[in-house]
C-alpha cells in the first residue's frame, strides 16, 4: 500500500482549484485548497506537503512573494506555478526563482498530471 501523499493546490478563484482537482484526483494524493498566499502558508505550518501548486496572480501575497517565503522558511518543497499571464520568459522565470515547474492557464490536463506525477508518484 502506497502513501497517501498531500498536494496543496493555491488559487483565488473556485474554478481553477475544482478543475485542479478534477486533474489530480489519484487514490493516493490528498487535495487541500487554499484560496490565497496567506492561507496557504498557514497550512504548510499545519501539515506536510509533497508537492505545491501554486496561482502565480492573487490579491495579497502572490505566488511570487509566497514561493520565496516558503523557500526560506521551509526549504524545498516541490512547487508547480500555475499562471494564465503567459510570455516566453514564464517558465525560465519560475525555475529561476526555485519553482519546479509552469503550467500556463488554460492548462493541458495532461501535462499538468505528468509533472505532478515526476514530482510526487502516485
């Protein structure tokens, strides 16, 4: 038996986290919602996450400013941005500042499981 392994999905609006959800939903991954920076940093001090997917575009903290602080306080948690502001620096940007990934919106279903799935088996 595999273990259950948790996957924070971090985005402002219903929409995207239902259909993250509906894309993620594995026997063995646990889904929990944040629906800002502020919020999702709260449950990273609460429990343990194998992998973060995260809104780059949200009122407050912004994924940006969310991914540096985790950096800092928590070290590497595998983290996919997830943005529907999209130029052809997007990805390099987010590798550069420690993400492991970009998934543009609207987002392949496809690709986004198969780098969920590189980053934490299911």
């Amino acid at each position: 038996m595999r273990k259950l392994v948790n996957i924070l999905v971090v985005d402002d609006r219903e929409e995207n986290l239902l259909a993250l959800e509906a894309v993620l939903s594995e026997p063995n991954y646990r889904l929990v919602r944040a629906r800002s920076g502020r919020e999702a940093l709260k449950e990273v001090l609460d429990q343990d996450f194998a992998l973060i997917i995260l809104d780059v575009v949200m009122p407050g903290v912004d994924g940006w400013e969310m991914l540096q602080r985790m950096q800092e306080r928590y070290g590497s948690i595998p983290v996919i941005m997830f943005s529907g502001q999209i130029d052809a620096n997007s990805a390099g940007d987010a590798e550069q500042r420690g993400a492991r990934g970009f998934v543009g919106k609207p987002f392949d279903p496809q690709q986004l499981i198969e780098r969920a799935k590189q980053l934490v088996p299911a």
